[in-house]
C-alpha cells in the first residue's frame, strides 16, 4: 500500500534483464483508489529500460508511458552532497 497525491493505493514493480543481460527491463504500475463516489481509480504505468552507453560511460534510462510519451533520464555523477542529480 502506498500513500501519495492522489491517495490511497497499490503499486506492483517487476525487473528483470533482457537482450542477454545487457538490458534491464522495469514495468512499474500503480493503481490509486478514487478520491470522489463513483470515480473510476487512477492508474499509472510506465515501462523503462536501463542499460549502460560506454560512449557516455553512463547508465541510461528511458521509460515509455501509454500516453504516447517517452522519457529519455540520463543521471549525472553523485554531486558532493552524495546525492545522485537527474
């Protein structure tokens, strides 16, 4: 159970390496119980593949959505804080 913006819900997560282990797949879906009467839920989901750019020496990201957008994340080093910057 997870509880965020939208309310009260339940997000499932599933990894697993694809394309001879070089490809790290993730299907990410929540389902967020509605905030009027008679609503239908919220539901999100999202499906990334991470690998690594020995170019950019860099794990890469990119997550497509169903609503027919695509997120490209390539995360920078850890700044001196330590925290990672997107």
């Amino acid at each position: 159970m997870t509880k965020g913006g939208p309310g009260k819900g339940v997000s499932t997560r599933e990894y697993r390496f694809d394309l001879n282990g070089r490809v790290l797949s993730a299907r990410n879906k929540s389902i967020w119980e509605p905030q009027i009467a008679g609503a239908k839920p919220e539901i999100h989901e999202d499906f990334g593949m991470y690998s690594y750019d020995k170019l950019q020496r860099k794990i890469v990201l990119c997550q497509f959505h169903p609503e027919g957008f695509v997120t490209p994340v390539f995360p920078q080093p850890a700044s001196v804080s330590g925290e990672l910057q997107a």
